[in-house]
C-alpha cells in the first residue's frame, strides 16, 4: 500500500504546484572527454577471433559483446570497474582517483575462466556491506563452460568464487542476473535472464511457448537464509524455448509498493511485463498493459522521463536512422503473417526503439517516434541519467554490430551460396561466407532532454558518437567532481572511459545520496528517492542492474540545474520506512541510515480528487465489425488501409424529448437505428433497414423536407470493397413517414457513385430549406487519384440536386476530403465552408449571399498548411463571440516527418503503363529526400523496376529521379504535406490565427473531436479521439491517444488533463465521440473501429 501513498503526495504537489519553466534549463555546455588508455590505465579490450567453428553462423550472437559493472568494492568512496570479456579474461580496475585505474584481475581473481563472458552486476550478496560480482557465461560450449561464477568480495580487494555453495552456479545460457528483494524479506533474490541459442521453426512456435527449457529459459531465484532456491515455475515465470533474453530491470512500474520485472526479448517472443502479486508470485501482464512494443527487444531501461513522478519505459531494438541502412536492412512485409502472429499471442511488434509513457491509469503511451529516440540502428545499452545536472533525464545508447549480418543482400547471397554447394556437393566454407559479410562501424548516440517530452541528438556536441562496436555501458562520477562519466565495453577495441566535463563557465548543481539499509539488504536495493527542486519531483530508484549486460553505480544522484535548495527529499525503504528531509543543501553526498527511517504514514485518500469521467456499461448494445480487408494487396505502397472508417455516431432529439441514434456499419453489417426514450432505455428501433452493400462513412440528422420530423442522411465510403464507380457507393437518404419509421428514398439524391467521408448541413442560400456539402474522399484502388465532392441544393421537398458547377466549380474536384464543417465566419448571416483533407491545405469558402462560394483561403488562413486533415470542430474556445476551429492532424509520432523546409510528397500516375495508380511517397532523411518504399514494396508496385534495382544496395542510394525518368516526374500528379501536427484556428474577424495544441494532441492521428466543458467549469475544453491500427508495418500499430482532454482557460490556452485525472483510458481507433444525458447520467459514447461502442460516464463529486 505504502506505494500508492508516496504516488498520492506526488500528484497533489504536481496538481498543486506549477510547472517550473523552461527557463530554469539553461546550464552550461558539457562535453564527454575520452581518456586515453594510458592515461587511464584501462586498456581492456574484447577481442573476439572468427574461425571455422566461431562465428556468427555457429552462435547467433557471437557479436553482442560484453558488459560493465561500477560499484565501489573497497568503500572507499571510489567506484571500480569491471568488464567481461567474450573470449578474453574478464578485468577489474580499482579507482585511484583523478581518472587513474589499476587492474586488478588477477590479483582479485576475478579473471574467469576460458568461456564466454556475457553480463555482470555488482550486489552484496552475503550482506557483509561489501559489493559482490556475479558473472553470467553463454556461448555454445559444454555445462562446465556455460557455469555462471560469483565472486564473494574478501573485503580487501580480492575475491572467493563461491556460485556453488550460494545454489547460484546454473550452467544455463545466461545474459544477465538481477539481485533485488521480490519478497520484501529483507534479503536479495536474483533473477537470472537466459536466452536459446537454437534455431526454432516457425511451426514450433504455439507449442513452445508453454514449455518449460532447460537453459533458454529465465529462472527466479529465492534467498533462503543464504542459499538460493529456483522457484520459477511456481512464481509465475516464464520458461520456454523463444525467450531470447538480452535485457532485464527491476521496478515498481506500477507503485504499489513491491518490485516488477520488465524483460526484453529478441526476436518472435514478446517482452514480459511481470507484476508483483505480494504472495512470492509474479503475473506476465504485457500485453494488457502495452499496446506495442520493439520486435528484437535488446537493451533497455526504466526511468522518469518527464519528471512527473512515473516510471517511463524504454527499449531498444535495429532501426537505422539513414536511408542507406534502412533500405540495405528492412525486409518485405507480410502483413497477414503479422496478423497471424498477434492473434497466436506474440502481440504487436515493430523493429524500432519504443519509449512507453507512464499514463497513470495501468497504461503507456508509446512516444519514440515523437520523441526523437526511435532509430538508433542496431542498439545495445540504453541508460537514462542526467548528463548536465539539469534536472532532466538524458539518455545514452550503445550501438553497433560487427558485421551485417542482416543485409538483405547478403542474406540472398547466403542462400545462394549454400545452394550451389549443395548442387556441387562441397562444403561450405563458414569462414569464407562470414568474411563476405561487410562491417559497418556506427557511432553511438547521446541524447539530452529537452523537458517536454522531446530529445535533442548531441551526439557530436558531447563528443560521444564514436563510430564503432559498442555493448554494455555504465555510469558512475568515477572522480566525484559530480558530473556523472561513462564507461563503455568495445567490440575489437579497448573499452572506453569518458570523463564529463562542463564548460569553464561553471556548473549545474547536483545531490548525491548513498543508501545504508538494515538486515541483508545493505544497499537498500528497491529504495526510491524523490527530490523536490522547485516544486518537481526528481524521482530515482535503487536497482543497478539495467541497460544491457551491466551494472550501474550504487551512489544515486540528480542534476538540480541553477536551484540553490533542495526544497525537500523523501526515500521510501523496500521495508516501508520512509524518510523526509527538508531544505537541503546541493553539491554534496547525503548517507540516509534505513534505521533513522520511521515506518510509513497512513495518507488520508479521501481528499484526492476522483477523475472527471469513469468506465460504465454502455448503454448502447453494438458491436462493429471488420472484415479484415488488406487494401496493401490492392495498392502496395499505400501508407496506410482506408478502408477501416466507422463507426460513426449520429444523434437528434426529438419533439417529444426522446432521441434518435444511428450507428454506421459496414458491408455485411449494416448500421443501426436506435430509439432513446424519455426514460434512458436505447432499444433497436423497429422497422429501420439498413443496406448490407454499402459502408457507412458519416452519417446526419436533418429535417430534408421541412416537416418536422428529422431524416437521415447517410453516406457511403469504402476502399477495398469496393471498384470505382460502384453502385455501393451510393449515399442515401432516409425519409421520415411523420410516425417515427425512417424510410430510404431513391428518388432524393442525385447518383453520387463516389466513395464519400463527410457530409454538412447549411441552408446555403437562406431559403429555409437544409442544403448539403459532400465530400469525396477515395477512388477505391486508385489512390490517390481526386473523387468527386458535391454541392446539393433542396428543393423544398427533400429532394437534392448537384449545384457545385453554379456554386464553386472547384470544389467537385478539390481533392480527397475528410471533413468538413459550416460557420459563419464574416457575420453576414451565411454559411460559409472550411474543407480539411488528405495531402491538402485547410481551405476556407466564402459564402457570396447564396449565390456563390469564394475560395478566400488566401485572406482568411495565407500559407494554409497541407496536412494529413483527419477531422474538424467548431467552438468558441477564446469566448470572443465568434467560432474558432480545431484540426486533427497525423501527429508527429511515426517515421512520416514534414515541415515547410521538408515537406513529404506523394507523386502519382501510372508509371509502368499497366492501367493501375501506382502512388510514390517521397520524405527527408538527415536533411535529403528519398522514397519512402523499401525494395520490396516498390516492386510490388511496379514489377518492372527489378531490373533497375537488380540489388537492395542499389535500391538504398536511390532517389525519386532514379525512379521515375525526367519525362515521369514532370507528367506525375503531385501532392505536398507540410504540417502533421493538431492545431487549432484563432478566429480574429479576418481571417486565422494558428495554435499548435500541446505535444500529447500530436501522439496519433485525430479522427474525432469534441469540443465540449469536460471539467463543468464554465470554459470549453477540448477531447481528442485518434489511432490507426491498420498501417504499413513500417509506420505500425499508432495507438498512443486513449481520449485525450486539453482544458481550456477560456483565452485560447489548453493544458493537458493527464489520462488518470480525465478518467479515460479507450484502447482502439476511435472515430466518433458523442456526449449524450440520460437520466442515469451524463455519458460519453466513444466508436471504436472494429468493436463497438465504449462508455464513460461522468462521476458525481
């Protein structure tokens, strides 16, 4: 429970207390030093030698490298170093100070034996208040070699082997072992990360995720009174054959007081997110609690990030940051295959880095992509610390593989090879294929936070994008001037040690605190301290082991930038005792005694403020459903599938109180008529049909014929299932017969055989009478290709003629439009028509008195920025009296980046002659613009180009006009887009003002918004509803937005309401919102694609 309190004092000073401004960053410059070996006296180097029987062909990760571990073995203020070494003796390096290191291997015996060295961490194992080493082996040599070893620390230096009479000498094939007190015993477990070195087929995948492997599988150790018990099967863990573990930390992820496991694993299995049950077992709930995570999961880290009091998750995985590595390394896609995997529980995977937001409320948005940390090329270590002690996080990644092993050209080259010598009946020479492969030195990436949920890359600025093979890393103030340093081990060169230096024009200010704990914990592992510099919660955890194969510092510290006090600072012991210190002093080392702690108090909860809306029941029985198109069979290079629209909502109240709902459907499951009475009931209504053939887009009540009595209109979209000019792409108008009863009428509409998204209601020319604007969003399998948009004019009777011709003629072909809305934006009482859409500008049409509509986007929004337009609302959110505009936008969280300087461009036509649109996306890497499409999907596309591209290496140097000849570009239709980012549109009178809704509005793409007063307190408030699952699995799964609200201060100014504060936490695409009173309450009708209709209802004080 404790936790929970601590969670609670976190967020009534967050919620209490402003933010501190940006401006409290600015410290000086730092730079990272690299001392030479000389100098340093570290001149260990992992020198690995590939022969006929060692190499990556004869054990898969014969190139992963070794680790590091820091820690201070003789107490002498000074933390050591020690790295491990594949095929060479493992090296201890005792602290002199001022960057000076003796090795002391031999003489601490700590050399190891002639095996493979993996992971290493440093832990008092036998509680005598001396750091001891524990040393995990691999390779694929026999048990004996494979024989984990622990050196139990003499206290002067040198060391006693000891693993077996500990219980801990497992000869399984091990990464990296963890020491931390899952129990609360007051004595360390450990958990040892092993990982397979056996190919498993495809076919034995189900099957071995429930078996049990002797030495692939992860073990859980319990400390019985000094000897070590494997409890793994009855704790809950995980055993089988495809955990390839390359990455474990322990953390109280979910703050309730006991330790979680987070395991990182390579290649088909997905990673494990073990919650703490308190009863000595273990719960895997990652699937439950993160949406998608990396594919080949390696290194990885858990920490604050944001400093908002949570512990953020990150993973790294191989996605290149250069066009050339990435077009050389990705393969072809198969996205039923993906499909096949999720649904056999391997759960949404993607080859890139992932950062999970802690959201408060058991889930995490994933951010990498937004955050500028998602591709770092084949990654190993990744430690979050603060380099220049400014109170915010920076991270640093080791990178590097020592060959390409990968290269999609290499890999056909391989099977080639071991095919013609199967024909020519010879051996294959191993070492003659291996040394074929190319080896790519890549340099490591430093980067530093910028405090808004961003990273700046100062790779070069910290002098730390040494190109390289680079593995374990550690940090530590190995001088205490405290700037923390680095220590990284190298592949094939001597380790490096860099010293961090600030600039002469001084420093940031900083805390140290060392832990003292009572019983057998005597480093207090599992501690958590958080230090409150103006009014922030700088929060750190005791758990050393993190990264890849290596252990960090036991000395905890924080960057306190230009604060002069620490306003107070508070440790929660793993026992539950708490310690508060007030006003202390920077730049000094405190030592908090675990027995001057008092046991935890017992916060009252009932003043913490409930969230605005809570999960319910909903009161409308739906359920969407997909077929399960793949419109990237249809059209390859299609970023994404539109044929997954709805469902949309549609509502109107009635004369007698009552209500009307309509929910769309989809082919084969047509949309629904609900009736709402008086009394909440929300029953089918009886007698409505819907068409099987059509699929819903939008969906409007209005009064068509003047009546009284409210029609239905419908519009009818889709892609994949439908062709061009298809008779299901009809919109449709349902006619009210006075009693209630709604009834399709063909003769209504004029034929409108275009696949729509948006249809409006304005009485355009004053005359009483509803008229329409429809938008045309897709020609189904001629993307992007411009459908037909409509002007329709009532007659008064409910029937509807095209005026677009008469009205604005430009509008019957403006482009593929999403949404679209009417308002009066000059006063003069008529509508006026602003237009969103794909790959468009926001374009602004003027109403001339009914007679005619402008374009005036020029006066009204000049420079209108193209955009990835999803959706659009209206509302005075600066209560000035007039109607502003809110845009959903694609966000910036993906591979897609576009700005004015570098925008994307989609360049279209039918380039190889074949009768089919073949759409080319064109984007900026490192400042120069390349195709979007890998090899593979290219030519899927256009078949013909193989003979151009006859390798990827070609395929990776290539630029559009390689693609497509001078003639090509200069016939293709083009589109641009230069802002992904929501906004909002200041109406001034005149024209637009754009704002930029804060980066969590631009987490995902935004399909639905609300513009409503979420908190009730008088000013409007904006609600964002997004996702898309069905992308490119190059984009992937874009499901970080579970309802997002942005209060409003009534002057145009949003904040955003933190998920466990909204209440809202809707996993899913969600393309419609409706806010809807019933007796029981007020409610929020969320449509998701594919599922149904998710419910929160507003809870009362």
């Amino acid at each position: 429970m404790f936790g929970k309190h601590v969670t609670l004092t976190i967020l009534i000073l967050l919620m209490a207390l402003a933010q501190t401004s940006h401006a409290q960053k600015a410290v000086p410059a730092i730079t990272f030093e690299e001392v030479k070996p000389k100098s340093s006296g570290v001149t260990f180097k992992n020198q690995i030698t590939e022969d006929e029987h060692h190499n990556i062909l004869t054990y898969e990760y014969f190139y992963n490298g070794g680790g590091v571990a820091v820690g201070d073995l003789d107490n002498d203020g000074l933390d050591e170093i020690f790295l491990t070494g594949n095929m060479v003796d493992n090296a201890l390096y005792h602290n002199l100070g001022n960057f000076h290191f003796k090795d002391i291997s031999k003489k601490a015996g700590v050399r190891g034996k002639d095996s493979w060295t993996t992971g290493v961490t440093m832990a008092d194992v036998n509680a005598d208040g001396f750091l001891d080493i524990y040393v995990c082996y691999s390779g694929d040599g026999d048990a004996l070699s494979r024989t984990n070893e622990l050196y139990i620390n003499n206290g002067d230096l040198t060391f006693t082997e000891s693993a077996a009479a500990y219980g801990l000498d497992a000869t399984s094939n091990s990464t990296q072992a963890l020491f931390f007190d899952f129990d609360k015993d007051g004595d360390l477990d450990m958990f040892l990360l092993n990982h397979n070195i056996e190919v498993i087929h495809e076919l034995e995948f189900t099957a071995a995720k429930t078996d049990r492997h002797p030495t692939a599988g992860d073990r859980l150790y319990r400390n019985d009174n000094g000897t070590f018990t494997d409890i793994s099967e009855a704790a809950g863990i995980i055993g089988n054959s495809l955990g390839f573990g390359l990455g474990i930390i322990a953390s109280d992820i979910n703050d309730d007081g006991w330790p979680d496991l987070y395991i990182s694993n390579d290649y088909v299995e997905h990673d494990y997110l073990y919650l703490n049950n308190q009863d000595g077992t273990f719960s895997e709930k990652l699937t439950e609690k993160l949406q998608h995570i990396s594919h080949f999961s390696m290194g990885l880290d858990i920490a604050d990030i944001n400093n908002d009091g949570m512990k953020d998750i990150f993973t790294l995985d191989m996605l290149p940051e250069d066009n050339k590595r990435q077009k050389l390394l990705y393969g072809p896609e198969n996205y039923e295959h993906y499909g096949l995997m999720v649904a056999e529980g391997f759960h949404h995977q993607n080859m890139r880095n992932m950062l999970q937001v802690n959201n408060g409320n058991s889930t995490f948005s994933e951010v990498g992509q937004l955050a500028g940390v998602s591709n770092t090329d084949w990654s190993w270590s990744s430690l979050f610390f603060d380099a220049n002690n400014d109170g915010y996080k920076d991270l640093y990644v080791t990178n590097g593989y020592y060959r390409d092993y990968t290269n999609r050209d290499f890999l056909k080259y391989k099977g080639d090879y071991y095919f013609q010598k199967a024909i020519d009946r010879e051996k294959a020479d191993t070492l003659e294929l291996v040394t074929s492969m190319t080896s790519t030195p890549i340099p490591n990436y430093a980067f530093q936070n910028n405090g808004d949920l961003t990273f700046k890359d100062v790779s070069d600025q910290w002098n730390l994008s040494k190109r390289g093979f680079s593995n374990g890393a550690a940090y530590a103030d190995l001088d205490n001037d405290g700037m923390l340093d680095l220590v990284v081990n190298n592949l094939n060169e001597v380790a490096s040690v860099y010293q961090n230096t600030p600039s002469s024009s001084g420093t940031a200010n900083f805390l140290k605190v060392k832990l003292k704990g009572e019983g057998k914990n005597t480093f207090g592992i599992g501690s958590q301290v958080t230090v409150y510099a103006g009014h922030r919660p700088l929060l750190l955890e005791q758990m050393p082991t993190r990264g890849f194969q290596s252990s960090i510092s036991y000395t905890l510290q924080v960057g306190l930038g230009r604060h002069e006090t620490v306003d107070s600072l508070r440790i929660v012991w793993p026992s539950g005792k708490t310690q508060l210190l007030k006003g202390v002093q920077p730049n000094q080392t405190l030592v908090l005694d675990e027995s001057q702690a008092s046991p935890m108090e017992q916060l009252d909860q009932s003043s913490t403020a409930a969230p605005y809306y809570a999960l319910a029941p909903s009161p409308v029985q739906y359920r969407h459903q997909e077929k399960g198109y793949n419109d990237f069979k249809r059209q390859p290079l299609l970023t994404e599938m539109p044929s997954y629209l709805g469902p949309k909502i549609a509502s109107t109240v009635l004369s007698d109180s009552s209500m009307l709902l309509y929910i769309g459907g989809t082919k084969g499951n047509p949309g629904q008529l609900f009736q709402v009475d008086t009394a909440g009931h929300i029953v089918p209504s009886k007698g409505f049909t819907s068409s099987e053939a059509h699929t819903d887009a939008d969906a409007h009540f209005l009064d068509a014929n003047m009546d009284g009595h409210p029609d239905l209109y419908v519009a009818s979209g889709g892609y994949h299932q439908y062709i061009a000019q298809d008779e299901a792409l009809q919109d449709r108008l349902y006619l009210n017969d006075g009693t209630g009863k709604l009834v399709l009428n063909e003769e209504a509409l004029p034929t409108m055989l275009t696949s729509t998204a948006v249809v409006r209601t304005a009485d355009i020319n004053r005359d009483g009478f509803p008229d329409l604007f429809v938008g045309g969003r897709i020609v189904p399998g001629k993307y992007p290709e411009v459908p037909e948009s409509y002007l329709l004019m009532n007659d008064g009777t409910g029937k509807f003629t095209v005026a677009t011709a008469t009205l604005a003629p430009e509008l019957a072909h403006i482009g593929m439009v999403t949404d679209a809305l009417w308002t009066d934006l000059n006063g003069d009482q008529f509508s006026d028509l602003i237009i969103a859409g794909e790959c468009l500008p926001i374009q602004v049409y003027i109403n001339q008195n009914g007679q005619q509509l402008i374009d005036q986007t020029a006066q009204w929004l000049p420079d209108s920025p193209h955009g990835l337009w999803s959706s659009m609302a209206k509302g005075d959110v600066d209560q000035d009296g007039d109607e502003d505009v809110i845009l959903g936008n694609y966000g910036l969280n993906s591979q897609l980046k576009a700005t004015k300087e570098q925008p994307m461009t989609l360049y279209y036509g039918d380039f190889d002659d074949n009768g089919s649109i073949d759409p080319l996306m064109e984007r900026y890497v490192q400042g120069e613009a390349y195709p979007f499409a890998s090899r593979d999907e290219l030519l899927d596309q256009l078949y013909g180009m193989r003979s151009k591209f006859t390798d990827y290496e070609t395929y990776s140097k290539a630029k559009m006009e390689d693609i497509l000849t001078k003639e090509q570009l200069e016939q293709a239709a083009k589109l641009t887009v230069n802002e992904l980012r929501t906004l909002y549109l200041e109406n001034m009178g005149d024209g637009f003002k754009l704002h930029f809704l804060p980066i969590e509005a631009q987490f995902a793409p935004v399909y639905s918004i609300e513009v409503m007063d979420y908190d009730e307190n008088g000013t409007l408030d904006i609600l964002l509803g997004g996702n898309q699952t069905y992308s490119r699995l190059s984009i992937g799964v874009m499901d970080a937005n579970y309802g997002q609200v942005f209060l409003g201060d009534g002057q145009g100014n949003f904040e955003f309401l933190p998920q466990n504060k909204s209440g809202l936490a809707i996993k899913g695409d969600i393309k419609s919102i409706l806010p809807l009173t019933l007796p029981g309450g007020k409610f929020l009708l969320f449509g998701l694609n594919n599922q149904g209709i998710i419910a929160y209802k507003k809870v009362t004080p």
